[in-house]
C-alpha cells in the first residue's frame, strides 16, 4: 500500500511540475517578437513626417551630401539630394541585420555616390565616394533619426522637418552658409572661442571647419566636417578649444560693415575676421614644397582647381580651355636643364603659352619667391588658353615682365606633407592648392 501510495504521489509531482511557467521565457516576448515590433516603431516613425525628414550623409572618405526624404507606409521613399534636385522615387524596407536596419534597397539617388563605376558619378572605381545604402540604427528621439553604414560606415542624420517652408529651404540654407563663407576674402581667418585667438579654415565645398590654436607655443588643429540645419551649422564630432566644446554654429550672417561673419557658439557671440598672416608659420615649409616637387611624378605639382583670387575660384577661367585638366607647375624633368616653370595640361598633353621661373627658386624666413624668367608662346593671344595663362601668369609673379616677382606662404594641408596650398603673403586674397601628379 505504501509503495502505491509513493507512486500516485511521484505521478502527481510530475503532472503538477508539467503545467508550471518555465521561469526562462522572457517576460517581455522571444527576441523575434521585440524585433519585429522594433521594427514596426521605427517604420511608423519614419511614414509620421508629414513634410519629410532632412537627412545628412558623411561617407567613408568625408563627402558630404544633403537629402530630404519622404517615406510612405507602401516601402516606397521619394528623395531628392544637393547633387540632384529632381525628385525620384524608389523603395525601401527596414530588416533585422545584427541591429535595426534601414535599407535603400532599389537604385536611387542615393546610389550614385556609392555606385563602383566611376564614370557614372565620379568616385574611384569600385568603391565611388565610400558610402552605403544599408544603414544601422544607432540612435532615436521623436526628432532625430541617427545611424551609420553597415559597410563603409558612413554616417546618416535625419532630422524631422517641421514645415513645407523648411523642406523647400533645405538646400538654399547651405547655399547661404557657403555664400556667406565665402564672403571672407581672405585665406587666413580669425576668431575667438573661449578667450583663445583661432585661425578659421571654413571650406564651404567640402563642408569642413577647422580650429587652428597656440597651445604652449605649438599648433594645434581641430577639424570636422558639418552640415547646415535651419540656422544651425552643427559639427558631426564636437571640437574641443581649451575649456570650450564646440557642437554648432548659429545665426551665421555676414556683416559687410565689420568684413566678417558673425555667429553663436554655446550662447556666446563670435566673429570670423579676415587676416592676412598664418597664427604661425611654418617656416620649412616652402623649402620642403620645393624638395617634393623633385619627388614628385614627373618632377611636377598640379592643381584642379588652378588660383581662387578676388572672391572667386577658377579665377583664370581655365574651365573655358577646352580639354583643361590640370595647371602644373613643373621642374626639369617637364622643360629640360634646370628650367622650371607654370604650365597648362589639356588634352592629355602640355600647351603654350607657359611661362619659366627665374632660378634659383627664392626662400626667405619660410616665404617663397617666384621670379618670372621667360615668357615662352604667345600670351597676348585671343584663345581661352592664352587669356587663361596671361592671368594666372600675372598672379603667380604679380606681373607680365620679365623680373616681376610675387611673394607666397606654403600651407602643407596633409600629414603626408604631400599637399600645400599657397597663398600670396601681400594680401592673402590669391590662394591655389598643390598636389603630387
């Protein structure tokens, strides 16, 4: 009897242990079921902007882009870009990759700067600006979307539009920001943030601010990229100047009366002058410009975008020279013996008019002299060649005789000491970048 009644009680242990809960089920549903509902937030988040959201790309290799995008419940997206105002529209999904996923899943606009072909939309060949269109979530607020590239790791920022006015002014507010940047007509800039004196390099091109400060007598450089929002300049890392952390710029105006750009940085009031001298000078550097020409391929520098002078890039015109590539300037193994010298590449090949340097080349105390020597070709010719050459001629020497000489400050841009931009020390309004061939 007793063994029995052991047995109905094992029997009825088991039974009773069967109907428990197991305590290991998540109280708060499978890893599936949280995703999926994840998911579904952030799709309704996304389809919840009645006029669109702003978004900013950083690719892989700094290129900057500006977007607005309108999502709809169907997966489907209509876009426009800085680089490609007519809207398009193409589709979308959001996926469960190792984290929340959003991606642009037919060809889009955003496409083009990730396309691998480079002759569709320039890039490097297969790789094109090193963006993405699969995007991780990495943050979200009811306004702010912020995430990054699952493979070049770009980074990707939306911000909710609040208005119609405010998604048609999305690409005019950068423009002002670069037209109001550029109206610094000098290369050196001048601020102060947190009572340090700063020297501004602002490229409205690239969308780059750069703080350069003394720090116990040495240089120090700050950089990050930016893009513009409303009234908002706002840096994609935060820049550290003594005491003071530097998030964004506001109210960004020009103020004709003072020749400078005013702003706001943290509720305090700065203003970016221009100046005619480097913070300091690094007085190598024109010697170690010189040495790396010779290193260089073909003995040569070259510059794209030829001299930014009076305001105005391409001020030469060369963009008016039929087949212009680069302008170079040139040693000996260009033009023979010891010559060396300002010439134009176009058509894959070096044209007259050019015009030889008088050796040797002049250094004093860290500053350049080019000496016009030659005048080789015809430079009073009609031809956009010639008009191109005859003014970046008179820059380059400050004249068009034979002994006119202009002097330069060398700026390396590049840890590789591989990049220099030169600007004319007599009023650092004339400025051109140099780079290896």
């Amino acid at each position: 009897m007793m063994k029995k009644n052991l047995l109905y009680i094992l029997l009825f242990s088991l039974a009773f242990g069967s109907c428990k809960k197991d305590p290991t089920e998540p109280l708060i549903g499978n890893t599936d079921e949280r995703l999926s509902a994840t998911l579904a937030e952030y799709q309704a988040q996304l389809v919840s902007a009645q006029f669109g959201w702003k978004g900013y790309l950083l690719t892989d290799n700094k290129t900057p882009a500006t977007f607005l995008f309108n999502f709809n419940d169907k997966n489907r997206i209509t876009m426009t870009a800085d680089y490609r105002t007519t809207s398009a529209e193409s589709s979308y999904r959001l996926k469960a990759l190792q984290k929340p996923t959003l991606l642009f899943d037919s060809y889009s606009t955003l496409h083009l700067i990730a396309d691998p072909t480079s002759s569709v939309f320039g890039g490097t060949t297969a790789a094109g600006y090193y963006s993405d269109f699969e995007f991780a979530f990495l943050s979200s607020s009811t306004d702010t979307i912020k995430l990054e590239g699952t493979f070049n790791k770009s980074k990707l920022i939306l911000i909710r539009s609040k208005s119609a006015a405010e998604s048609s002014a999305i690409f005019t507010v950068l423009n002002n920001v670069a037209a109001t940047a550029s109206k610094i007509r000098t290369y050196f800039k001048r601020t102060t943030i947190g009572g340090i004196e700063c020297e501004v390099k602002w490229d409205p091109a690239a969308q780059i601010l750069a703080f350069s400060y003394l720090d116990n007598g040495s240089l120090k450089t700050v950089t990050s990229n930016y893009y513009v929002s409303g009234s908002f300049v706002t840096l994609y890392e935060p820049l550290v100047i003594g005491t003071t952390t530097v998030k964004q710029i506001s109210d960004v105006v020009y103020d004709a009366a003072a020749l400078a750009v005013n702003g706001n940085i943290n509720g305090s009031a700065i203003q970016i002058k221009e100046a005619i001298t480097p913070l300091k000078l690094d007085v190598g550097a024109a010697q170690r410009w010189y040495n790396q020409m010779f290193a260089n391929s073909n003995g040569t520098w070259v510059s794209d975008k030829a001299f930014h002078a009076n305001g105005l890039d391409d001020f030469c015109n060369f963009k008016n020279v039929a087949g212009y590539q680069t302008l170079w300037y040139a040693g000996p193994t260009v033009f023979g013996g010891t010559s060396e010298g300002l010439i134009a590449f176009v058509n894959n090949a070096l044209g007259a008019p050019y015009a030889l340097s008088r050796n040797p080349f002049g250094i004093n105390s860290g500053i350049a002299r080019f000496t016009l020597g030659t005048n080789a070709g015809t430079f009073t010719g009609t031809t956009a060649i010639a008009q191109a050459m005859t003014a970046a001629r008179a820059i380059l020497y400050g004249g068009a005789t034979v002994g006119s000489a202009q002097d330069w400050y060398l700026i390396p841009t590049s840890d590789t000491g591989k990049n220099y931009d030169m600007v004319r020390v007599s009023d650092a309004q004339a400025w051109i970048s140099w780079r290896p061939r």
